[in-house]
C-alpha cells in the first residue's frame, strides 16, 4: 500500500497530549524570533551616499541581497455540515544573501494564524521534535518557524550545504517510497503539498562529482520525527492499523514517547548516487535512520495497559530510474527497509508488535502526447517479509493513483484532478483543482477533497471530512 503512509503502521496513535515544557518553549522561541528578525532587519532598504565607502556599501548590498515572500490564505470548508476545517493564513519570507569565496546564505521563515484552530487544537505537544527545530507557539492559532536556514559552499571537489534544510528523494506523485529523509507534518493528513508538508532538518549534506556520476553525502544530527495529529484533531488516525484497539474493560495509559536526543549516537546517515546510463536515470540509495513513527509497545499488568512509543534504527536501500520513449516516461522506485514493526491484534503477542522486513515500490507512466495535457498513473506496493500472526492490515498492499492536468490560456489556467484508490480495501481520495495565474504575483484556486471508503481503511478513516477549498497567494 501507501509508501510513507506505510511507515506509520508502527505507529498506530497520535502523539501524547503531554504538552511541552517551560524550557522547550524558550528554545524554540529563541530560534523561530531569530530567523522572523533577521528576515525583517536585513531585508529593509539600506539608505547611503551615492559616492565613497557608503555608496560602495549600498551598491554592494544591493547586489548581493535578495529579499521575496509570499503571502497565502487558503480556507476550506467541511461539506459535510458546512463549518470551517481551516482558515488559514500565511506569511513566508525568503532572504538570499550572497557571500565571498561563491558562499550564499538562504533563510525561509513562515508565521502562521489558523482562526478555527482545528487541525492543533490548543497548543500541540511538539514530543516528536528536537528542541532545536520547534515551532515557536505564540497562541493556541498562531506559530512561527525557522523553516530552512543553510549555507551553500561550493569548492573545487564538492558541493556542500549546512544547515536546516529538505533533502528530496525519489519520483513519486501523490504518495512516497524513498522520500523519507526529512519527516513529515499530517496535521492535514496527506492533503498538504509535499514541500509544505515537509520538515526541514538540520543537515551536513555534500555533493561530489564522481567521473560521470554524482555522489551525495547526508549527516543529520537532528532528532525530529513524524508530527502526527493529536487525538482531538480533525485528522486524528482512528484505522485499527495506526490505533491499537481498546480491549473492553482495561484501562490504557499512553507514555511519554521515547524521543532519542544524542546528537552524534542517535544521527542518522545517508549516501546517494545518481547518473545516466544508457539513457536511463538512476540513483542508488542507501539511508541509516530512525523510523519516523514510535513502535508502540503495550504491556498489560492485571487490567491496565501501558503503551510505550520507542522509536527504533532501521537500514533503508533503494534506488529509481526513469526513461522516456516518445511521448512516454517510465519511472520507477523500489525501497526495502529492514527491521521495522507492525502492529498485531494477536491477544497473545507479548507487546503488540512484531518485526518483519519492509518492500515498497511504485512504478509510473506519464503522457505528454496531448497539447496542453498531462496524464500520469502510478500503481504502488507494499510488502511485508514475514507472515505476521493477527497483522492488522495484509501483509501485501497496493494503491494505484491516476493525475489528469490540463492547461488552458497560455498554461494561466490549469485543471487537474488526482485519483488514489487502494486496491485492497476499496476506499480511497478523489482531489479535484482548478488554479488561475492572474498575473505574475498573484494566484487563484479553488477545489475540493472527497474521501470514500470505510472507517478501517487509509482514506475511509475521513470519509467525514470532506472539504472544498479555495485560496489566493501573493508573491513579493
């Protein structure tokens, strides 16, 4: 089934309603102020004589200084009883500064006010994150975050770049298979745009041409995993497969998860080679880390059960490719993760949890053949190793995905409509859009999120939540 989603079947429930400490606010504080400020104090205009060391100052910073920002509202609306899922707005700045020696600085900072609060409600726990990396809380509807924050330093033999930042990995549309270095934010479940949705992490990444090839180094010292929604949130999980059922009668305490924080033992570690062979693109993909999701582990004593999230190491392989034979492009990508756990409703499995090695892989075929129009399909599988007794979802899945994009106007107006179904349990997402380019800083859309299927299901899980949504940006 679903790739990423996947690597939530060991993690069953949403995160503890524990809420942060006094000392994990200031940390973050701290850090989301700093990025806000910096962008606003360099990004005002820099007034100087025209001539002498001032004019040389202003003509120097104008050059090498690049300030933009968008400016979003998007709102949706339940079409179910009509009330308000989001109503969100958001300010991202953007500042580029170019340094000596080919050195350049880029920072991305976004503040956030959502007024029906619904998606967090009241101030998430934020268990899952480095204290480095959190949001910056200022009320139960407002948040401020350092998103990106890196150096790129090009040499004569690499490519480096440090700093808070997203690695990109792999093709696929719609769902992921290897694009699991840098966790991932479902307060909107998989609605969010995959850059949106996105956490940035603190990284050492460099490139290195390799003869023909180029090979791409990861060291992330930065312990921040999936945010799942809370159990009061609109996209709460529910399926058995990510929520462990009650057993009637017991009483269930959920502990705090247990987040490793060594900066250097618990880092995660990654390599990637990408070339061309042949008229093939390829990469090979190898990534040593911490599944994003805690492997809840019960234990029961008399009629209690006590649930404790840890979070475990696995080894992930890889690769993808791709070609294109006339109008058609054929891509792919395979994934095999070693040591992950799933849950089981085996009432005689010691913790509720069993280990199986883990395969996904998607395959794609996109069209071009159409003037002004684009169709894509993708089918998705997943694979467990092992035949896991009582295992609360199949032990292979697939989900097939279907994307029709078409441009008119000179490609201002776009209309797109994307399609994912799972094979195995019949439910499913339909996701139709139409955005409008008025000019070159400003942007319309308007569409819908329609989920079909039954409450056990990936997609049937919000068969209530069905939304229309539209929204504008501006670009500065």
């Amino acid at each position: 089934m679903m790739t990423h989603l996947r690597h939530m079947t060991s993690s069953g429930v949403p995160g503890c309603s524990v809420r942060r400490s006094r000392s994990a606010l200031l940390g973050s504080v701290s850090w989301g102020t700093a990025a806000l400020l910096a962008v606003s104090v360099i990004s005002v205009p820099v007034t100087a004589e025209d001539d002498g060391l001032g004019g040389y100052l202003s003509d120097t910073l104008d050059e090498a200084v690049f300030f933009s920002a968008t400016l979003t509202h998007e709102s949706a609306l339940d079409l179910n009883d009509g009330n308000g899922q989001k109503v969100e707005t958001i300010l991202q700045p953007e500042l580029e500064i170019e340094l000596p020696d080919g050195l350049s600085l880029t920072a991305i900072g976004r503040a956030r006010w959502d007024v029906t609060d619904r998606l967090e409600p009241g101030s998430p726990s934020q268990d899952s994150t480095a204290t480095i990396s959190r949001r910056w809380l200022a009320s139960d509807d407002v948040d401020f975050e350092l998103r990106e924050f890196y150096v790129d330093a090009p040499t004569s033999f690499a490519h480096f770049r440090i700093g808070k930042q997203q690695t990109v990995w792999g093709q696929a549309d719609g769902l992921k298979v290897l694009d699991v270095v840098n966790p991932q934010d479902f307060r909107e479940f998989i609605l969010d745009d995959f850059e949106d949705s996105r956490i940035p992490l603190w990284t050492f990444a460099a490139e290195v041409p390799v003869d023909d090839f180029m090979a791409e180094f990861l060291w992330i010292p930065d312990q921040t995993y999936n945010d799942l929604p809370e159990a009061d949130a609109l996209y709460a999980l529910t399926a058995p497969r990510f929520v462990p059922e009650a057993i009637p009668g017991f009483t269930v305490i959920q502990r705090e998860p247990d987040r490793p924080d060594d900066i250097i033992a618990d880092s995660d570690a990654g390599a990637r080679l990408l070339g061309m062979v042949d008229g093939w693109d390829f990469s090979l993909n190898y990534l040593f880390h911490y599944d994003d999701n805690p492997v809840l582990r019960r234990r029961v004593q008399g009629t209690t059960v006590t649930i404790n999230p840890v979070y475990e190491r696995t080894h992930l392989l890889g690769g993808t490719f791709s070609n294109s034979f006339g109008d058609f492009v054929l891509r792919g990508e395979l994934g095999y993760s070693f040591d992950r756990f799933f849950l089981t409703d085996d009432p005689t499995d010691s913790d509720g949890v069993e280990e199986s090695d883990n395969v996904s892989s998607v395959i794609g075929l996109d069209w071009n053949g159409l003037d002004d129009t684009f169709v894509s399909a993708q089918i998705f599988g997943d694979y467990l190793t092992n035949d896991i007794n009582g295992l609360v979802r199949d032990q292979f899945e697939a989900t097939t995905s279907l994307l029709v994009r078409r441009s008119f106007l000179d490609e201002d107006l776009v209309a797109e409509v994307i399609w994912l179904q799972s094979v195995n349990s019949g439910d499913g997402l339909i996701r139709p859009k139409i955005t409008y380019q008025v000019d070159d800083n400003v942007k319309l859309w308007a569409g819908a999120d329609i989920f079909f299927g039954t409450s056990d299901g990936v997609f049937g899980q919000f068969n209530d939540n069905d939304r229309f949504l539209f929204g504008v940006q501006f670009s500065f």
